[in-house]
C-alpha cells in the first residue's frame, strides 16, 4: 500500500475550485473565513491508501478536494460490501468524529487531494457555526437516502436493473464534479469487482450484465471512461435520470 504525504500545495478556501461548481451551495463570508480556521492542512494519497480503518478511530475528518475512491465493510467471512463510491466534495470520517470508531474502510481509488479537519475541533463548528452544523445534519440526511435507495435496488431490482441504477448515478455525479466532457462521457476509475461488491453480484455476473447494457446501447463502459443513453438507461433502471440536488461543501 503506497503511503500518504502532505500536499506541497495547500488550497486556500477563497480559491476552492469545488466553490466554482453549480453542484455546491455558496459560503458566506463568514463561513468561509470559518472554514479557513478549521481547516488544517491538505494531505495527497495515491490510489489504494486506505484513509480510514474500520473498527478504528480517527484524529482527522476530511473533505475529498479531488479524487475518487470507496466506503466498503467487510464481513465476517472475508468478503467486502462496498457501502458506496466516493467523489470530490464528500465529507469523510464523521462516524468516527462521533462515535469513536470507525463502522466502515475508507479508501482511495485514485490519486486523492484531501483537505484535512481536527477530529478535536468538530464542537466548535456547532458552536459558533450553527448553519455549518446544518449542512452536517443535511449531508448525513442525504447519505441515509441514497443508502434507502440502494437498499431499495439490492432487495428489488434484478441484476440488470441493479447495474443500470448505479452507473446512472454513478454517471450523474461524476458529470456534476466536471469528470466529463463535452460528449458525456466520463471518467470511470472503478474496477468491475467494485460494481460486483456493491451490487451484489459475482464477477461473472456483472461483466455479463454490463455487456447486456452495452448490447442494448445503454452504456458503454470501456478503457476507464462511461458513456450512457440517459432515458434508455433509465429506463431499464426504474429509475429517473435526475441531476443531483445542490448540497452544502465543509
């Protein structure tokens, strides 16, 4: 595993390019003068560090600046569930800013730039950033959506319709944090056995499924990138193709 350093170049909030997306809501004065306190430094990993161990504590949270990589458990008899994907602009490690320890791994996918909290200074965002707090309190909600839906995906949908679900979604937030071009395609890190882990499914049986969709000219996922027909793949998702909701950036 290739280890962790502290970024040569630390990104002040004023110039925070995730500000310049329309994804995010935008800071106050106030707030960003905040959030320049509380944060701490920046750290940069190389694929395949995990960030953030399961059953262990943490002194840091992080917010992803770029990036892509996963939330994963892993059971008792040696296999992983992949909890969900993880894209620039996600809050990291408030399960263990909270409760101690860590209920899940978190690990990058690709290079990663972190930008890096004192676990310690948490309480004082509540304090004397209480619209802060409620952005907290607004993430945490949306996280126990998207997990309703992917419950709802595992326990519903056939293993077709479980795979088209989630490279909508997938395709959807990687386009809303400028991972795509002009064409829609975009980039697409992920390795099929992460699909596999979070859907459910074997190895067999989900390269036999993106194939289907492939065959269908649904999405076409090939040499890192994802291309999709919107309506068709949701279509055979059940699903909407939806843009996803402007949300708060800590």
């Amino acid at each position: 595993m290739r280890e962790s350093h502290p970024a040569v170049h630390v990104t002040v909030c004023h110039n925070c390019p995730l500000r310049q997306l329309p994804l995010f809501l935008p800071f106050s004065e106030g707030e960003l003068s905040f959030m320049e306190r509380f944060k701490v430094g920046e750290m940069s990993v190389d694929p395949g560090v995990m960030l953030l161990e399961e059953g262990q504590g943490s002194a840091h949270l992080f917010t992803i600046l770029s990036g892509l990589g996963i939330r994963s458990t892993m059971l008792e008899n040696g296999r992983r569930q992949v909890i969900n994907f993880l894209f620039p602009g996600d809050f990291v490690g408030l399960q263990a800013g909270l409760s101690d320890k860590m209920r899940h791994t978190v690990e990058s996918t690709t290079p990663m730039v972190l930008c890096v909290f004192n676990r310690a200074n948490l309480m004082s965002l509540f304090r004397e950033e209480p619209e802060r707090a409620y952005d907290l309190t607004w993430i945490a909600a949306v996280e126990e959506h998207f997990l309703g839906e992917t419950i709802a995906t595992l326990g519903q949908r056939d293993a077709t319709q479980r795979m088209a679900w989630a490279l909508l979604r997938i395709h959807e937030r990687l386009l809303s944090v400028g991972l795509g071009d002009g064409d829609g395609r975009v980039q697409m890190p992920w390795r099929q056995q992460d699909l596999a882990d979070a859907l459910g499914l074997s190895l067999v049986h989900t390269n036999k499924t993106i194939r289907r969709l492939r065959e269908m000219g649904a999405a076409r996922w090939s040499g890192g990138t994802l291309s999709i027909d919107r309506e068709q793949l949701g279509a055979v998702a059940l699903a909407d193709p939806e843009q996803p909701r402007r949300r708060p950036l800590i």
